[in-house]
C-alpha cells in the first residue's frame, strides 16, 4: 500500500481501527478532498462543512493563496529550529505584534502548546515582576474550560473523560464559575498569590456559551485593579470567527470589523492557534507587551518547529485572507441570518430548545438529556443529508462553517438543518 493508493470509506475506517489509538469518536464520514466550505469523502459525495476542523479552517479548505505561501517556503527553507535564524519569523512578528497591537510574539505551533507557553510567562512574570513567592502563584480558571489535553491544562479541566486515571494533577489552578463577576471578584480578593485569570471570551467546547453583555470587560478591569494577567484563550474564537478579529475586540469602532480597532478587552497575554494558518499547517502564538514577554530568556522556553519559515509564511497570508475578504464582516453578517432563522424554526419545533452563539460559532440546543443520542442522530441525518457537524456534551450541537461562506449557501444549510431536524421529529 502506498500514499497514493484509493481507499473507500470502509476500508480506511478499519485501517484507523486496527492501526490508531481510539482517542477520538468522529463522525463516520471519510474525507478525502476540501475546497472552500465543502469536503468530499472517498466515494465523491459532496457535503458543507459545518465545523470546520474545530475552526480552524476559517478562511476555508485549501485556500490558494494560504497554499501558494506554504508549497513556496516548503521548496525553499523549511526547518532551521531557533538555533539560527530564519528570513521568515521576523516578517510574520513583524505583522502580527502591528495587527494585533502587542510588542511581543512567542511562536509555537498548536493551541495546548501556546495556552502552556502562556501559563509559564504569567507565572514567571509574578514571582519576578509581581513579587509573589516561589512556586505560590495561582492562577484562576473557568468551570467547564477547555484548553487542550495536556497533563497540567486536564488539572483544571472538570471533563470527566479527560481527566479519570490521568492524575496526579498540577497544582495552582483555582476554579470559579463562567461569567460569574461576583466569584471573580471574591477570589481576587481572597490572596496576594494570584498571578493571573485564564479564559476563554466564548466556551466553545463547552457548548458555545456566550458570557453576559460586559463580563470580559469587567473582568480585566478586576485583575488590573488587583494587578492580575488576564489572559485571552482566542485559539478558537479568534481571526474572525466571532464577527470580529477577536471575540475580546466586543464592539469595536473599527468600521470594518477585521482589524484590531479599538478592542472593548486588551488582553495582557493573548493565545492564538488554530485559524492562525487557516488549517493549513499547525501555527500558534502568544503575544503580550515588553513588561509582560521580557521575564522569557533564552533557554526558559521553546520548540523546534516554533517560529519555522514555513508556518511563519502561512500566518501572514492567513491573516492577510481574513483582511482582503473581510471574513469578520462576513461572519458577523451570516451569523445574524443564521441565528434568527433557527431562533424562529426554535419556536415552532419542540426538538430544538434554543440557538445561541457570536458570528459564525453558534450552537443549538437539543431537547434531550446530555446522555441521550439524539444529538448524534440528528448529525448521522445531516450527514445523510450532505452537511457535517458534530454533538458536544451530549446533547448540544456546534455549528461553524467556513467564514467564507455566501449568504446563498448559509440559507441552503439552514434548510438542510431544519429540514433534517423537522423530518426527525416525526
């Protein structure tokens, strides 16, 4: 068998069978070619991708000109490690610390990786800037966060499934409730050991939870009152997908929305992945001003392949795509169109609780307990019927298509899911 050789959706199922860990329970669909907002599997249906790898395809599937700027590095340098330097990672530095208003860039290369990178920064920043003492700085977190899967991120995860017999867990994480200011406020005030507050502006995993009108806004002027990071998990609301370049931008006064205007949040420590190379190559970041990034010295951190030539160049096309075709305006658009539209078919089906979500990550809310398969089934339906997404807890569906979608073919998705949903409620 080679690389070359076709397989049909059975066979290459078996082959991750037999040949993989079971640590994923995707949807039984073999994708084998994308383009855009669709994907095709090995037999050649067709379907629209309404996850879009997490969303990190935001600029859509095989965009040219992200392809173009990584076959070209590819030919050309590839790996150098940090060991010496590249032609590339200034220029990228260059143009993300200017789009996104930060002096710094630390380059890694997924998203677990710069949420770590970033946890390491804040602490090393409050014992050497701070002043709090060794190996006592705390850090708050969210209930029903998600982060990643490393060893230290899971000991702040309340995921049954992520964290049982993986133990034991790091320490110095404290846990408080979602868009809950009063909760924040009492454990600021609670210890002098508090190096920083961790949060995601949307919790997508959790089932695309949108925090109250100002709670982030709120929230950092708390830390900056108590002289606390607040640090922004953007890996999967960022480059646009909220409507904005980032979910903590609220409602800025950036006429075109895909820009860093003048944000509602500027975050101290900012985490960027996923979109960040628009699917095409495993780029992530953290960005903070000199006071913050400085405490980093050489040796304290790093990666082989952060900061290489090839994901260097990805990341600035990927970002200038989200420029050129005005992909948060898009999003913004859409996503108005697609809540409204499910909000109304809510009302009339008993199947559907309600739709909630910013831009173009939204989500509904299936009438059933969380251990139940019916969101599952609706999406073997969909699937069926040439639309992919995918349950989270249970009984909540994430939609999240490429933000390069036309409004013709969101209405033809909003006609595929209720469609879908109404025959299934028969």
């Amino acid at each position: 068998m080679t690389v070359l050789d076709k397989l049909t959706s059975k066979e290459a199922i078996a082959l991750e069978d037999k040949h993989g860990a079971h640590n994923y329970h995707p949807l039984p669909v073999v994708l084998s070619r994308g383009e855009g907002v669709h994907v095709w599997d090995a037999e050649g249906k067709q379907y629209y991708d309404f996850l879009s790898a997490y969303s990190a395809v935001n600029q859509g599937h095989c965009h040219p000109k992200i392809v173009d700027a990584m076959t070209h590095q590819a030919k050309t340098l590839s790996l150098t490690s940090r060991a010496f330097h590249n032609d590339m990672l200034g220029k990228y530095e260059k143009f993300a610390t200017e789009l996104f208003g930060f002096d710094k860039l630390l380059p890694m290369n997924t998203g677990a990786e710069a949420v770590e990178t970033a946890l390491k920064i804040a602490r090393k920043w409050a014992y050497e800037v701070k002043g709090i003492p060794e190996n006592k700085a705390d850090i708050i977190v969210c209930e029903n966060n998600f982060h990643g899967r490393t060893t230290t991120i899971i000991s702040f995860s309340n995921d049954a499934v992520a964290r049982k017999n993986f133990g034991p867990y790091t320490k110095g994480f404290i846990k408080i409730e979602y868009d809950n200011l009063q909760a924040l406020q009492e454990t600021l005030e609670s210890s002098n050991n508090i190096a920083a507050f961790l949060v995601e502006p949307i919790q997508g995993e959790a089932g695309v939870f949108v925090p109250s009108e100002g709670y982030l806004a709120a929230a950092k002027k708390m830390c900056a009152d108590h002289n606390v990071l607040f640090i922004a998990d953007e890996v999967q609301t960022g480059i646009a997908r909220t409507g904005r370049l980032l979910a903590t931008c609220g409602n800025c006064t950036c006429p075109e929305k895909n820009c860093s205007g003048t944000p509602e949040v500027k975050a101290d420590i900012l985490i960027l992945g996923k979109a960040l190379s628009g699917g095409a190559y495993p780029v992530s970041a953290v960005l903070a001003n000199d006071a913050i990034m400085n405490v980093i010295g050489p040796g304290n951190h790093g990666s082989t392949f952060g900061g290489n030539p090839i994901a260097a160049a990805v990341a600035i096309a990927a970002l200038e795509v989200v420029a050129d075709e005005k992909l948060a305006i898009n999003a913004d658009k859409l996503g108005v169109i697609f809540r409204e539209e499910l909000s109304e078919f809510c009302k009339n089906n008993h199947l559907v609780e309600s739709v909630r979500g910013k831009g173009l990550l939204n989500a509904i809310l299936i009438n059933d307990s969380e251990d139940s398969s019916t969101a599952w089934d609706i999406c073997m339906k969909l699937r069926d019927n040439g639309l992919l997404a995918k349950p989270t807890h249970g009984n909540i569906i994430r939609f999240a298509p490429p933000l390069v979608m036309t409004e013709e073919q969101l209405r033809e998705c909003i006609a595929i899911i209720t469609n879908t949903i109404t025959e299934f409620s028969k």
